[in-house]
C-alpha cells in the first residue's frame, strides 16, 4: 500500500489517498507463463473466503518489512515501516489459499509471509546475523544478479529451477529464522540465510527470497510463473470437473 503522505497528487487529481502500489512486473510474469493475473486488493477479513474461492493460485509480492509482532516478537530498532493491517491481510489470504489447497508461490516479502503464516518468525535486520559477505540490498538493477543460491538436491524447487548454484538479484531486510510448520529450507546464500521454503504437503507452496518477477528474461526463473500457472491450470481443471 502506499499511504496519503507518500503520494505527490497533481491538482486536478483525486485528493490524497491510501492506494494499492503493485510493480506490473508481477502481472506480467504471471501473464507470460500463460494465466491471468488478478491482482487482489487488501479487504476486511469477512470477504477473504468468498475472495480466496475465487482464485486458482496465489501469487503473494515483495513489500515492506513485516511487523515482528506476528510472531510475538519485539521490534529490534533497525526496524524498517511496517503496515500490520496488509500483513494480517496477507497472512489471512495465504492461509485460506492454504486451506484450499491452493497452489502459492511467494515473492521476497511474499516468503516471509508464507512462514509467518504457518507460524515460523523472522530475522527482523539481516546485517545483525550475517557476516556482511553478501549483500542482500543490492543498489544494481533488479535485472542483474549479484550473488548466487545453493538449491537443494531433490527438492520441490529443484524440479522447478534445477539444482545446484542459480544466480539471483537481492532486495531484502528481512529473511525466514525459524521455520514454519510442515516448511523446510531448501536454497540458501552462501552466507547462510535460507533464500528458498516450500512446503511438505503435494500442493506447490514455494517461497524465494529473491525478486524473480525481474528476471524471467532468464529460463530458469520464469520456470517459477510457469510451475504456479500449470498447477493453477490443474486447480481450475480440477474444480471444474
């Protein structure tokens, strides 16, 4: 979301608002790997079910740190903003998903939703727990990548992207500490922080902690949109049968 203060209306606009911020890299990912995307605005939690019915799969974005008050932490000081109303948003949505069976896949912020969601927590400050070896606030374009992932061997993601070493961009304050229930860690940086989850169960549930949305110029990462839409296709072909 992108509140009143951080908008620079023009006069003849509307006045100053909360308003939905989505880079359209997302949409287009999804469109290019041949589904449709509908992008979901933040609404009061009566209307998530009849929401989440409607859905083939869920896509859950990068954002803002999310409040450690989720998951009964307290806010260390290099806390970056945080928007509690989107995030228990978020968590409502991507549990209801899961309890549909829902295939998800989530994005930076999108990751870190996912586990907190299925009751994990969060390194609130990377640079408080890493050696400072990889930079996980890259200043180059998300079109570049600047350091590497280890991807496990055997692994849901693996049958995705491929196993081994992938290159991957970086945009993060945040990364998964503890996992959440039926989650593992299946990519990490070569400093340690876990870049990839998924789930145990037979429904796709994937998070990366990098923004793929940037890189699907590259095979590998556009295998991602690709693996949520033909699982969301599978979905719909299985409720309409």
């Amino acid at each position: 979301m992108r509140l009143p203060r951080r908008t620079n209306p023009v006069p003849e606009g509307d006045p100053p608002q909360a308003e939905m911020a989505l880079g359209i890299a997302y949409a287009r990912a999804v469109e290019e790997a041949g589904g449709i995307p509908v992008v979901v605005p933040p609404l009061e939690s009566g209307a998530i079910g009849p929401l989440v019915d409607q859905l083939a799969g869920l896509c859950l974005s990068g954002g803002p740190d999310l409040d450690p008050a989720a998951y009964e932490a307290e806010p260390v000081p290099e806390l970056g903003a945080v928007e509690p109303a989107l995030d228990a948003f978020e968590f409502a949505v991507a549990r209801s998903a899961d309890r549909l069976g829902l295939p998800i896949l989530g994005i930076c912020r999108g990751c870190q939703a996912l586990n907190v969601a299925r009751g994990g927590t969060l390194h609130q400050h990377l640079p408080a727990v890493t050696d400072g070896s990889v930079v996980h606030r890259q200043t180059e374009s998300g079109r570049l990548t600047t350091h590497t992932v280890q991807i496990e061997h055997g692994s849901e993601l693996a049958a995705v992207v491929g196993d081994g070493e992938l290159d991957v961009n970086s945009f993060h304050h945040q990364a998964v500490d503890r996992l959440g229930t039926g989650l593992r860690a299946v990519a990490w940086a070569p400093d340690g922080v876990i870049e990839g989850i998924e789930g145990t169960g037979p429904t796709l549930y994937l998070g990366v902690q990098w923004h793929v949305e940037t890189l699907v110029d590259r095979r590998r990462h556009a295998a991602l949109f690709d693996a949520l839409v033909a699982a969301a296709a599978d979905e719909s072909a299985r409720r309409a049968a």
